[in-house]
C-alpha cells in the first residue's frame, strides 16, 4: 500500500485517539495530553531517534511493575507516551512461512531491517544468510551518530542486530564461533559480535560483556589482539564503571564495559516455587551488584549527552538503542523480584529519553518490546501448576504471579503474544493501531530520512 494514503487513515485514527487521550487526563492535564498527541501525528523529520527495547517486557510485564511499584491506579513513564499501538513478533522459518513464538535474535532482526528472519539468526536473511542493512548501519552512512546501551552482554542479541551480522547468535566472541563457520574472519567472513561492533565504530556502545571482549582475536588484522585492545586500536575509550563513563570524551568512541556477562539485577527476592512462596516484599538492592555499576538510567542520560556533543556542528544527530535486557532473564528465571525491578531501571531510562525529547521536539522516541513472555498476575486463590510467587506490593496488597510456559525447572518460555509499541515525536503516529515488528524499521528510516 502507498505510505501517503495508510499516513492519511492513520491520521483520522489519531485523532481520535488524541480525543480519547484528553478525555482519560485530568482537567490539569488534558491540554498537555492533547498538545503532545497532536504534535506526535505531524510527521515531519526527526533529527535524533532513542529507540527503547525492554526485552520480554509484554503487558504483563508492564502490569506487574505498575501494580507493585506505583499502584493498581498508577502510571510508569513508559505509560504516558500520547500514542499508543500494537505489533505482531513471529519469526519466520526458512521458507518465509510463520514461526509464532520468536526470540530476540529473529525480532531485533525485524526492526532493525526490516526483514524477518529464523530464530536464532542475526541480521541476516531466513534462506539465503545474507547479510541485510541494518537501521545503525543506514544511520552512520547519513551522517548520524549512533549508540546502544543494553543491561545484557554487548554482543547479546538486542545489540548485536545494530551493528553485525551472525548466522547464530551465540558467535558472540573469536571463541565462540561454532556455528558460525562462514562468518569467520579466517572464511572472509566479517568476524564474531564483538569483533564486527567495535569495527562498526559506534560511536557508544554501553553494557556487560567484557569477557567477550577479552577473547583473543583469531585472524586478520587484529590477530593476537583481545577485542578490547582492538577497540583501542581502532580509537575507542574504553571504560569499566560510573566513574569512567561519566569522564569519557565525546571526541573519540567509548565502549564501555561494565560487567564480565550480563550487568546484575537492581534488585533481589525469592523466585518463584511450585505451590507459592509466602507473601514477600522485594528487595530493593543486590549485593552482587557493584557499587561503581552504573544504571541504565544514568548510561542512558551519557549516552545521550556523548551523542549529542559529536554532532553538536552537524545538522544531523544520533539514533540510539537503549536495552533493559534482563527482563527478560529474570522472567526467563521465574524471578519477580528481579523482574519488576529491572522493569522499573527501565521505565527511569523511558524517563530520561522523554525529558530529552521535551527540549528536543525533533526527536521521536519509540518505546517497545521485542516479545512477550511468561509472567501472568493470577487470583490469589489459584493454584496454578507451575511455579508462583505471592508479593506484597507497594500498596500493602498481596499479588500473584505466576510462571508456567515450561516444566519447573527448566527455563521460562517467550510467549507468541503482540506487544505494546508507544511513541512521541515526528512520525510517532506510525505506532498507531497493530502494525507489524518489521514496520518500526520503516518508522525510523522514515523519521531519519535515511536513504
């Protein structure tokens, strides 16, 4: 279908929707919920995009953060968005036919090509394994500065779609290319994750991973070399915790590494257990988290602040990938706890790309998920066959949580399920009604003018 005439059904749509949204505010409200609708549905350019992916993070995800932290009749920050939307995340099979229930290598890949692919796979086509353009790719070439800042390991799925190309997302690091025999530098393939990310030069890349970095590079120019030291020879600042972020330069890239795997959990509680656990309140702290860790939210406002500083003589600006990854791992875990509070890391990160949009109205930002995933809020009075957990919730309420896509013991499954897609800013209307994962592809090339 031509753009001009689904932009023009759309608009009709949103302005309705800008109508309901002003009618469910407050008096004090409305206007400014009507202003920010209005403004979302003119299209126009953006000159920086903030892309927000909470991975796992379905609407009972969403649901059980609001009720635990902010109450039944509460708001997060990732609800407040003017527009609000929809979209479908199958994967594919290699035919091109449907695969319901995708991973987030297969869904990272549809927004950030704009192609459906096999689970597994990593910015490449589902038959062929070719390489295909990703959004950063198409952004550095139009003179944009790029970032990704991700709670999971760098070359975690999430990130890796942005800036390489892997038949397997496990090719994470010179070590781990197994499954990946084509794709070695030694095959004339473009190297591992963490090898590719870094030659990509991105101008920011923010997460865990620092194993994978360390890894010995096998082949090629950098031979010898840990993938860290081959950041450095390619001009990257290499950082490991708060205080060296909040000291690098925007005159060179930074990576910055801030855990050996995945970046540990904000907070802490018991998982969930057949027949329940007692009624319990989270913990609000981790002591396996390192007191120099950064938070996403902070990463996210450095990132920022990098990005911004680089093309502060350029009419372009930055597109920018923020992750709260672990969502994800702790519904994965059937661990509430560690969960919602991943959830809430991620909804301060959703605040500080809104408090930068509201002094930078060219900028769309698009918060989303890349999946669904286990965790439902069920009846306390159920006895469901899997594993639950009772909370006492911010509101002094019970609430259970139940965790039963898998046999307990065995690793949480993603759910098939359309998730929510929000947006403010140039062409933000796009998120409106049940699109496809692939259209938000299309959403940022759009906002970017990217050619």
């Amino acid at each position: 279908m031509h753009r001009p005439s689904r932009r023009h059904l759309v608009i009709g749509t949103a302005v309705v929707a800008t109508a309901a949204a002003a009618a469910v505010t407050t008096t004090a409200g409305a206007s400014d919920s009507k202003d920010r609708a209005e403004d979302a549905i003119k299209g126009g350019k953006a000159k920086n995009v903030i892309l927000l992916i909470g991975d796992g993070m379905g609407d009972s995800e969403i649901t059980l953060a609001r009720d635990y932290t902010v109450g039944a009749n509460g708001r997060l920050n990732m609800d407040k968005f003017p527009l609000t939307g929809a979209y479908t995340t199958y994967a594919v099979h290699a035919d091109g036919t449907p695969d319901y229930v995708t991973d987030s290598a297969a869904s990272g890949t549809g927004w950030a090509t704009g192609v459906k692919t096999v689970n597994g796979r990593i910015s490449k086509t589902p038959d062929t394994d070719k390489a295909v353009p990703t959004v950063l790719e198409l952004a550095q070439k139009n003179g944009y500065a790029t970032g990704s800042v991700t709670t999971s390991e760098l070359t975690d799925a999430t990130p890796a779609v942005l800036a390489s190309h892997a038949t397997d997302r496990s090719c994470q690091g010179p070590a781990d290319m197994a499954k990946c025999p084509t794709d070695t530098i030694a095959a004339g393939g473009p190297g591992s994750i963490a090898e590719q990310s870094v030659n990509h030069k991105v101008d920011v890349l923010f997460g865990g991973g620092k194993a994978r970095f360390d890894q010995k590079v096998t082949d090629g120019t950098y031979k010898g070399l840990t993938v860290t030291e081959q950041a450095r020879k390619l001009g990257y600042q290499v950082v490991t915790d708060s205080a060296g972020m909040k000291s690098a330069k925007a005159d060179k890239p930074v990576l910055g590494l801030f855990a050996s795997g995945n970046v540990p959990t904000e907070w802490t509680g018991k998982t969930a257990a057949v027949g329940g656990t007692d009624p319990q309140r989270c913990v609000t702290s981790n002591p396996n988290r390192p007191s120099a860790t950064p938070s996403l939210a902070d990463s996210a406002t450095k990132a920022i602040q990098l990005l911004e500083a680089k093309q502060k003589h350029s009419s372009k600006g930055f597109f920018l990938q923020i992750e709260g990854a672990s969502i994800d791992k702790q519904d994965h875990a059937a661990d509430p706890c560690g969960q919602i509070g991943e959830t809430a890391a991620f909804d301060r990160a959703v605040k500080v790309a809104r408090d930068y949009a509201a002094k930078h109205p060219d900028t769309l930002v698009v918060t989303t998920a890349d999946h669904g995933h286990t965790s439902q809020i069920v009846p306390l009075e159920a006895t469901p066959p899997g594993l639950s957990s009772t909370l006492v919730t911010n509101e002094g309420q019970q609430l259970k949580v139940n965790y039963s896509t898998n046999t307990p013991g065995q690793s949480q499954e993603h759910t098939g399920t359309q998730v929510r897609i929000a947006g403010q800013g140039p062409q933000a209307y796009r998120v409106l009604g049940v699109t496809n994962q692939t259209d938000l592809f299309a959403t940022i090339r759009e906002a970017l003018n990217l050619r």
